[in-house]
C-alpha cells in the first residue's frame, strides 16, 4: 500500500467543524497571558521529546530520510517550540508602546495611544513535503502561530500522513492537558480540503512551504477572497553561489567538496540547495566537482510525485542548447516503489549562455541537480545576479582575507545580493538554516509572497500578529498589557510628556 492510499481525506463536514472549532477557541486563546501560552507550547514540546523514537520511525518508514537526520529535524522542532515559550516569556514581542498626553507636545496637544500587537485569528499551515517534523504539523508555522495566540488548522502533506496523526495526537493532547480550548490545534488531509479552508472566512492568514506552482495558486485564492488575507508562502529559490579567483586558489578542494555535499545533502531536496555555481574561467574546480558528483550514492526522493517532477526538470535543462552534463545521473529502484537518484551537474557553457537561457536554466529543479558557469569578469556576475529572481540566499566564497580591491569588487555584489536574497552567507553553504533570532528566511518573489517576513526564528510570530492602538481609553477598559499597572509584567517602552522615549 503507499503512503497516498493511506492518507484519510478530510470531507467538506469534517473542514466546518474543525473550521468551527478553531474560531470558537480564537478568543479564549488570544486572550491568555503569554506566560501561559509559553507553558502550553513547553508542554507540547515535552510530549514530542517523550514519543521522538516512535515519531522517528514512523519518518523514516514514509519518507525514507535517514535516522541521524529525522533525530536532528526532532530535535530542531521542539527547540523551536521552546524558542518561542521563551518569546513569550520576554514578552517583548508584543512591542507595547505608550505616549502619554502631552498638552505641548511640538505638534499640538498629544492624547494618550497605547498600541501592541493582537493575534490575527485562525491560521491555516500546509505542511511540507520536505521536512516531516521542522516544516510540517508541529513545525515552525504552527509553532510561531500557535505563539501569536493563533488557533491553528494544518492541512497535511501526503508524502507522511502516518508520521503526521501521530504527531497531530500528542499537539493536541499536550495543549488539551494545558487548558488549551478546543479548536486550538488541529489537521485536515487532502488538496480539497486545503482549498475548502483557505477560501473559508474563518480563516485569517495561512502558511505554506512548497513549490512555486502550487503557492502561486495558494496565493491567489488567498488574494482573491471577498476579505483577502496575508498568505506567507515560501516556494522556490535558486541559491546562487559565487566564487572568486582569491577563494579558488586558497581552498578550492574544499569550495569543491563544500558545494558538492551541500547541492546532493537530503538528495537535493532543501530550499536553500545552491542550484547554480559562478567559478572564474582560471580554476580547476569543475574537474574536482566531476570526480566528486560520480562518488556521491543514490538517494532515495521524498515521493513519488517528485520524483516525477525532478526527472521533467532534469531532462529540460539537459535539452537547453549549450548544455552539457558534466555527470548524468540515473534512478535506482527502492523498496518504497519512489526512485532514488544519483546527481546531476551540469555546465552552461558559458555566463552567456547562462543568461540567454535564464528562464530554463535560473529556475529551481527541486532534487539533486545544480548547474556552474564560468566568468571572465564581475561584470559576468553582476549580469548573473541582476538575472536571479528573488532567493532566499546568495552565498560568496571569497578570500579568507580579502585585501582592498577585493573587498572594492565584493560591496558590489554585496549591494546586489542583499536586492535579491534574504541572507548572504560568507565562505560557508546555505544548507542548514539556524534557528535563531537573527535568522531570515525569505526573500523577494518567487523564494517568497511576503518579503518582509521570515519563517524561521522568533521575527515568525509577527505574521500572525497585527497592531491595535487605545486613544484616551479609560485603564479599566484597556487591555492588560496597557493598563498602568501593567499586571502582566511586560517589557514597554513609555514616552512621558517632554522626556525622550525609555525603557520601563
């Protein structure tokens, strides 16, 4: 039996009361403190540390990801949770700010504005294919909207439905075992039932992590509702990477070697895969990559419906007129009955071919392919990068000590990078997001619909999050965070009539 035929489809009744059930909770849950909500999200991730074995098995059954990498994604999953317990232990997410009257204010008189932030509602998570802990039922969406005091309906990924009701079970139980009300979390299976939701009111913001066709559509239901709603979907990047000659000829083994594992790791099958290579025409380091790429084992695709997808794009890079494979990988039968696969490399021929052919060669291929070109000049570079549509990352190997004209040479690029990307990474890989809060993972259109958010790291809360400002309110009428005695102990910054703003 496959993992398709074992996923249960939610029907349209199933959807309502679910629907129901999350916006029945929306106000009891917005309105805990959020010391209270930390300790609920605490707990969550306690029961999914206590059940990690049997989660992990279940994962590398459906998905067949190895263990050391599920144990990792486990792992990486419940310090998201307690990341955000943190954050809301701080409280200083929720940016409370309070101007008091100011009769001479140098405007004219001021009234009293308390503003902070509100959870936005409901919120529907499409889990991904790709990682079946970090980015799926108990993922980071869920986790940040779960913080935000967001009640949270996710829509499964076929590709592990076993992994995702066991995981479902222990969310919930946990947040039931916690006070949480009913409708705080919950899941549904199936494309119908994700679409039913989405155009559902009930529902005021959803997440999705997946391919750029499938967010696309996502997004435009989204945007097209009566009452539109932000959707926050991360769906394809290209990861460019650029080399100088200084970085070639200090380490080029180990660019070789770090690009190598960094393309093929989880065969391929990562947002943030550097899919295209920039080397100076004046290295050796294709010969090194052939070598390398021909040593690197098969490995097993997440589904099948990828793999089909993978093997399509393949062959259309292989098709392009100039193009040639450096390494042609092939597909090896599995006991799943989904392929696994040996990479590809590719080389464009030249920057210019590159370029001629940016709308085949600059697209993501989501599996384990890349393609390198070589350049003669930064002009090369800059026509490259000014060419890549939004990416989640732009990584530069440059010197370890780059002297003046290379660092003239990189601002440069820098500045273009920082156009094109949401993180710039220096002489490491783009492969393995940390999750803190510095991290930004997100970038212009297509790596994302909404640039100026990330969803990874503790800045995640603030999609579900929206501002609300108290003019001349009585205390007793105000929120808890606003009131003067401030009860719930936040963090906030007050600005006294006359003084400069500062901390209370």
């Amino acid at each position: 039996m496959s993992t398709l035929d074992r996923e249960i489809v939610a029907t349209t009744e199933d959807v309502d009361r679910r629907l129901a059930a999350a916006a029945g909770a929306a106000d009891e849950w917005g309105q805990w403190k959020p010391r209270r909500r930390a300790d609920a999200l605490s707990a969550v991730a306690d029961a999914l540390d206590a059940r990690s074995a049997e989660l992990v098995a279940a994962a590398m059954q459906e998905t067949g990801l190895a263990e050391a990498r599920l144990v990792g994604e486990m792992k990486r999953t419940t310090v998201q949770l307690r990341m955000f317990a943190d954050l809301l232990r701080d409280g200083s997410y929720l940016r409370v700010v309070i101007d008091r009257h100011d009769p001479e204010f140098v405007l004219g008189p001021r009234p009293d504005l308390r503003r902070w932030l509100i959870p936005v509602g409901p919120v529907l998570v499409f889990a991904a294919s790709n990682f079946p802990f970090a980015f799926s039922v108990a993922g980071g969406d869920t986790a940040s909207a779960l913080a935000a005091g967001c009640p949270v309906l996710v829509k499964t990924h076929p590709g592990h439905p076993e992994t995702s009701r066991r995981t479902a079970e222990i969310v919930r139980s946990a947040l039931a075992g916690n006070g949480a009300p009913e409708g705080t979390f919950d899941v549904i299976a199936g494309k119908e039932a994700g679409v039913q939701a989405l155009r559902d009111p009930r529902v005021s913001a959803a997440a999705f992590t997946g391919s750029v066709a499938g967010g696309r559509a996502l997004f435009d239901i989204a945007a097209s509702r009566p009452t539109p709603i932000p959707f926050y979907g991360e769906l394809g990047s290209i990861n460019p990477t650029v080399v100088t000659l200084e970085a070639t000829r200090e380490r080029g083994a180990q660019i070789a070697e770090g690009f190598v594992g960094s393309f093929t790791l989880g065969a391929g099958q990562f947002c943030t895969k550097p899919g295209v290579l920039l080397l100076p025409n004046d290295t050796d380091i294709p010969d090194q990559l052939i070598k390398l790429v021909a040593d690197v084992p098969p490995a097993r695709l997440l589904t099948a419906a990828i793999a089909e997808r993978y093997q399509e794009r393949t062959d259309q890079l292989a098709q392009v007129p100039g193009v040639r494979a450096l390494v042609t990988g092939g597909q090896v039968a599995h006991p799943s009955g989904v392929p696994a696969v040996t990479p590809t490399l590719f080389h464009a021929g030249s920057v210019q071919n590159l370029y001629r052919h940016r709308d085949v060669l600059l697209e993501e291929n989501f599996g384990p392919s890349a393609v390198l070109a070589q350049y003669d000049s930064d002009d090369d570079i800059v026509r490259i990068l000014t060419a890549v549509e939004g990416t989640l990352t732009v990584t530069v190997h440059t010197s370890e000590t780059p002297g003046p004209a290379e660092q003239d040479r990189l601002t440069r690029l820098l500045d273009l990078a920082a156009k094109r990307s949401g993180r710039i990474v220096f002489n490491q890989w783009p492969t393995g997001v940390s999750v803190t809060p510095a991290q930004q993972h997100g970038g212009p259109y297509p790596a994302t619909t909404a640039v100026s958010h990330t969803s990874v790291g503790t800045a995640a809360v603030e999609r579900f999050l929206r501002p609300v400002t108290y003019q001349n309110a009585p205390d007793d009428l105000l929120p808890p965070a606003l009131r003067e005695d401030n009860p719930w102990r936040l963090p906030r910054t007050v600005n006294e009539p006359g003084q400069a703003q500062r901390w209370h």
